[in-house]
C-alpha cells in the first residue's frame, strides 16, 4: 500500500495520459484495453514494484472478444516481467477451453489449479445460517439433498441457495420435493455448462431435465 500512497494523482496523470481516455466516448475501445494491460508494466518499472493481478470470471472473455481478445492479451502479458496474474473463473470446461486446449492462446501459459469442492458439513452449516438471517426454515432433508448433488461444488451450491432464497421467500416452510423445481430452474440457466458439470450422482435425474 505505501508504494500507492506515493502516487500523486497529477503525476499518474502527466505520465499516464491515457487513463484521461477512458472517459471518451470516440475513443477505440480495444485500443484503450491494449494500452491499459501496457501500464501495469510500466507502472511497476516506473515505481520499482511488483503486481498481482486477478481476473474473476475469465471465461468469460469468449463472450466479449473470443479468440482476438485472447490472443492480444497473451502478446501483452507474455513480455511483462513484473506482473503475475491470477486468471479465474467457475465454468471449469470454459477455463478447460481457455488453457489447456492446444489451439488456444493461452495454451499452457499458466498454471493451472482446481480448487477442491467446499466440505458439505461446512456449506450445510453456511446455508443454514444463511437461511435463517432470510427469515426461511428450510427442510434439512433438502439441504442434504442439494449439496449431495452438487458434492460442495462453490458455484453450483451457492446458486441453488441463490434460487432457493429467491423462489421460497415466502413460503414459511419447504419441502424437500423443491429439489426438482430448482434443479430445473438451474437447469434452464446453466444448460450448456450443466451438462459438463462433473458431479454425476444423480445421472438420471439431469437426463430428464435436459430432456424438457
């Protein structure tokens, strides 16, 4: 932090002109981003320091420039010496896509770490908690159920308690046969990730629902 506390204002403007663009409406877009991924490496050699930068949801890159997006920012980053990135995202077949497939840019640019499945002990106790600071006493049988299903995958348990508070606000108490309504719910959302999902425990169960 004191290195950024050192950062006048005036100073990152003089030598850095090109933040001042971000507010221009005429101003190429994908030029803008070029010079942005260029100023973190000069930023660091300019103030002798090093950075680390984390990118949420990466895979989403597909969706806002594809192949090109990709292949710029491997030209950009491939020559900073200064600067580490933590790429991330929760569409594990998308990152799959991004890094390990041999025709991708990003082809063993980076090293790649999964994260294991949160403990289901852990996450019923989060959703129970969760649960009541919404005002819903849910069936434990259900809580069970979801995160058997989803065996603690983060992304996937969280967006079943997402539906579930926003589907079973009002209901004083819930069923444990809501499981199906909102795996179909989930299903109509996240079909084309849903199907590479790795968790194959109920097999039968999301045949069915991709079958709608």
């Amino acid at each position: 932090m004191k290195i950024f506390k050192q950062v006048e204002l005036k100073s990152a403007i003089e030598d850095f002109e090109f933040v001042l663009k971000f507010g221009q409406s005429d101003y190429n877009d994908w030029l803008l981003l070029e010079e942005s991924f260029e100023f973190v490496e000069k930023f660091t050699k300019k103030y002798n320091t090093n950075l680390i930068i984390g990118l949420d949801e990466f895979g989403d890159i597909e969706k806002l420039g594809g192949y090109d997006l990709v292949k710029m920012l491997r030209s950009k980053m491939q020559v900073q010496r200064n600067v580490s990135y933590i790429f991330s995202g929760s569409y594990e077949s998308v990152m799959n896509h991004i890094f390990a497939s041999p025709k991708s840019p990003f082809y063993r640019f980076a090293r790649i770490i999964y994260l294991e499945e949160i403990e289901i002990a852990a996450f019923a106790e989060y959703y129970e908690q969760k649960l009541k600071s919404e005002g819903l006493q849910i069936n434990k049988e259900l809580i069970d159920k979801i995160l058997i299903f989803t065996g603690g995958h983060p992304y996937y348990s969280g967006l079943f308690l997402q539906q579930l508070i926003l589907y079973y606000s009002e209901i004083p108490h819930v069923a444990t046969s809501a499981f199906a309504f909102l795996l179909d719910i989930i299903m109509t959302m996240e079909k084309t990730y849903f199907e590479n999902f790795r968790v194959r425990k109920y097999p039968q169960v999301v045949n069915n629902v991709l079958s709608y």
